[in-house]
C-alpha cells in the first residue's frame, strides 16, 4: 500500500503541487490532489487519437486556462528530481495496453540542456516497461552543439542528425505534452522518417 510521506528537494520540503501539502506520494501529489488528476484521465477508447499528420497517445487532455490543476502539474514535471513522477505515470501508461511495431524505438524530444529532462525521464520509464529500445542520441539541438561544429548542414533550423535510422526501424517521438505536433513533425524530417508520425506524450492539448 502507497503512503504519503514528506519528501525534500535541496533540503527543503517539497509540497504536493496541487494544494502545498506536506505530505504526497512520489508523484508530486497528495491524495485528494491525485484523485482529482485521476479523474481526468482520457479513457482507454480515446487514449490514442489523430492530429495533423500523425496520432498521438496520451493520459490527458489539456485545457489551458481550464484545467488549472493540470496546467500547474505539467509544468511541476519539467523540474529537477521529477524520475519518480515519470515511472508512476509510465506504469499507468503501460496500463493502457498501447501495443507497438516490433521494429519501433522511442525518441524523446532532445533536452535544450544535453542532460536528462522531462522527455528522457518519461522514454526511459516507458522503454522499461513496454520493452520498446530507448534511442537517445539520434537528434540533439543545434543550440546546444559546440561552436566549431557545423549548425546550419541538414534540413531543419533546430535539429541536427547524429546517426541513420535503419530503414525499418519505426520511431516514436516521446515528449510530455503534443500541442500541434510540429516537433514531432521536425524530428521525423530530420530522421528522414516519412510520416505518419507517432507520438507518446503524458498529455496533448485538446483540440477545439
């Protein structure tokens, strides 16, 4: 059974970010503020849906300026120490029952830091569980490459090719939130990867 316990950051507490609780779960969450996420989860016959160019699978649907607690949350993951928010919610993803290509990797979104961030954490967590290969050094950013390196070669202002996918191999790009799915579009070009793109995110922005 979970249990609620204070958990520090730097020596300082660190709050469950829906109520400033000191007591929640690893995933950033006290319970009251849990089950209020739950209950916003995208049921498993809407977890995988289209957008322009590709289809998306995700745990939620996000309303910005609507879904306050949800927004908070998003932004909560993208900080330092979050690994363990990433597994619980990539074991609720595996609970989903997603299936996948057997020739498919996943590909989180580069870090504009070249460390490990939201996007790696959450691709790590999900290539344990679904047992899908984790590819990390396809494409990085352009801004993060050193200055003697060539940045303007390839076919895309952001992203540079580090290695060739194989021809069979089938990627699917792993960010926390698909607004438009124009990065994911970009990656996929800069692999030379034709569309339809694939995406795994924790959630995409709801279509109006």
């Amino acid at each position: 059974m979970r249990k609620m316990k204070i958990y520090f950051d730097e020596l300082l507490p660190s709050p469950c970010v829906g109520c400033g609780s000191l007591f929640r779960f690893e995933n950033l969450l006290c319970s009251k503020c849990e089950n209020k996420i739950f209950a916003m989860l995208i049921p498993k016959s809407r977890i995988t849906a289209p957008f322009p160019g590709g289809q998306v699978t995700s745990l939620f649907e996000w309303r910005p300026g609507i879904s306050d607690l949800l927004s908070r949350y998003i932004l909560s993951l993208k900080g330092s120490n979050r690994q363990p928010a990433w597994n619980f919610w990539s074991e609720i993803f595996r609970q989903t029952e997603i299936t996948a290509s057997t020739s498919a990797v996943l590909i989180p979104v580069p870090s504009r830091s070249r460390r490990p961030d939201h996007a790696y954490f959450f691709a790590e967590a999900l290539s344990k569980l679904l047992a899908i290969p984790l590819l990390t050094d396809a494409v990085i950013r352009k801004d993060t490459l050193p200055l003697h390196i060539e940045r303007n070669s390839g076919n895309s202002p952001k992203f540079k090719r580090i290695i060739d996918l194989p021809e069979t191999c089938q990627p699917i790009i792993v960010d926390d939130v698909l607004t438009r799915g124009e990065t994911a579009h970009t990656l996929l070009r800069v692999l030379e990867k034709p569309t339809p793109a694939q995406v795994y995110t924790f959630a995409r922005r709801a279509r109006t």
